[in-house]
C-alpha cells in the first residue's frame, strides 16, 4: 500500500471509531464530567475547605490535574477495549484483517479513537474546573504531551486488554481490579510527600502516579519527582505495549480463531 492508501485506511478506522463514541454522547461524554463535577462540589469544596492548603496551592487548585487525568485514563481505556472486544466477537475486525492493511495502521486507528475520547473528556473537565476554581498552565506544551501520552498508554493497554479477553466479563477485570486501585492512589488527592518514607517508595512503584504528577507539573510546576523521568517512563511503557499488541497481531493471538 501506498502512504495515501495507508492514509485512507488509518483514517477510516479512526472516522468508524470517533463516530462511535459521538453516537452515544450522553453515554461516554456526559457521564464522566457529571462524575468528576461531583469530586469538584465533595473533595474540592466541601472537604478542601477543612485541608486547606497542599504545597502552595489551595486543595481545590491542587486535585484539579488529578481529576482530568483520571477523566483521561477512564475514557481511554473503556472507550478502546469495549469498541476492540466488539469487533472480535462481532467478527468484524476479520473484514480488516483480509484486507492488505498493515498492522501498526489497524492498531493505530484503534487506540487514536482512544486516544481523542480520553483527551475530549479531559477537556471538558478541564473547563468544567474552570466554575469552581482559578486554573493556571506554567508549561502548556507539557501538560498537552503528558495529557496525550497517558491518554495513548492507556488506549494500548486496553487494546491488549481487549485482545487478551475471552468474554465481556473479563474486559472489567483489570478496571476493576489493577486500574482503580492504582488510580486513588496515584496521588490524585494527596501529594505523596504527605506520606511516611516507606509509603513514599511504594508509590514510586505506582505508574500512574508518575503521569498524574507530570500533568500537575505541567500545569502548576510543581512536583514530586522529576518530570523527565516521568515523561521517560510514559514514552518506555507506550513503546513496550505497541511492539506486545504488533507481536501478537502477527502471530494471531486474540484474533484468529
């Protein structure tokens, strides 16, 4: 294929999976904002007003990054695995597998339909956040990249997620299990210099706790470890999960019956 018909593939993918989610706004857009409105009334003002202030910043200010990066995550990661797992039992994603389409063009147009849900949600809260509080960006090109790259990790876990599952069931298991868990505790509500030096260095085990705290850095500039070494580990664990997802398309593994 040549780079216009790649082009017309990828986008065709992307334009069936935009749509998708477009279809059922009142299911995948509004829901999360409602959700993280509700954070905003019950922790930042309700609660912040008893914390009071939180590394300079009031606590309303501080839970901001963490709230629009969790929009970020969820929406990335369920938008990816339900749309993949549908096509697998569906059968569809065998009308593009027969097609001359290479792998990394399919698995692209997956995970950008991810990837635009998570930063459109993200967004939205973003704005919503502006009602309740004074919102300032000290490095607005790092808070988009930061935003970006964890919207785009998260749409290829799911994807891996959704090659993985063998039914619908199995498609809540690591959201349920590994994601929220991680998620609450990723410093979305707390700076983790709040805690005991030994809770300190199990947080660092914690991946989401470095994206969450570059996008605050990004945002603040301010943070708790060094925003290179949070933009390493997004860029290593993005490249490690494409090249999984690419080996087990070659090989047929979740795919082919």
């Amino acid at each position: 294929m040549n780079p216009s018909q790649l082009f017309v593939s990828y986008m065709t993918i992307v334009r069936k999976e935009v749509k998708r989610f477009f279809r059922v706004w009142k299911q995948t857009i509004v829901p999360p904002v409602i959700t993280t409105t509700l954070y905003y009334v019950i922790f930042g003002q309700f609660i912040g007003s008893r914390i009071g202030v939180v590394g300079g910043l009031s606590y309303m200010e501080f839970i901001v990054p963490g709230l629009v990066m969790m929009s970020v995550i969820m929406n990335s990661f369920s938008h990816v695995v339900s749309s993949f797992y549908m096509a697998k039992f569906q059968k569809t994603i065998e009308e593009i597998l027969v097609s001359p389409t290479p792998y990394w063009v399919i698995i692209s147009g997956f995970i950008t339909g991810g990837v635009i849900r998570g930063m459109l949600t993200g967004a939205i809260v973003m704005v919503v956040a502006m009602f309740f509080t004074h919102l300032s960006f000290a490095h607005i090109g790092l808070t988009i990249l930061f935003a970006f790259l964890t919207s785009l990790l998260f749409s290829l876990i799911w994807l891996l997620n959704g090659l993985i599952a063998d039914s619908f069931d199995s498609t809540s298991i690591v959201p349920n299990f590994v994601l929220t868990p991680l998620t609450y505790l990723g410093g979305v509500f707390y700076s983790i210099s709040m805690l005991p030096p030994v809770w300190q260095m199990v947080s660092h085990a914690n991946p989401i706790l470095y994206m969450i705290d570059g996008f605050r850095y990004g945002m603040q500039g301010t943070s708790d470890i060094s925003p290179f070494l949070s933009f390493s580990v997004l860029i290593g664990f993005c490249a490690i999960f494409f090249m999984i997802i690419w080996y087990m398309f070659s090989k047929g593994q979740g795919i082919r019956s």
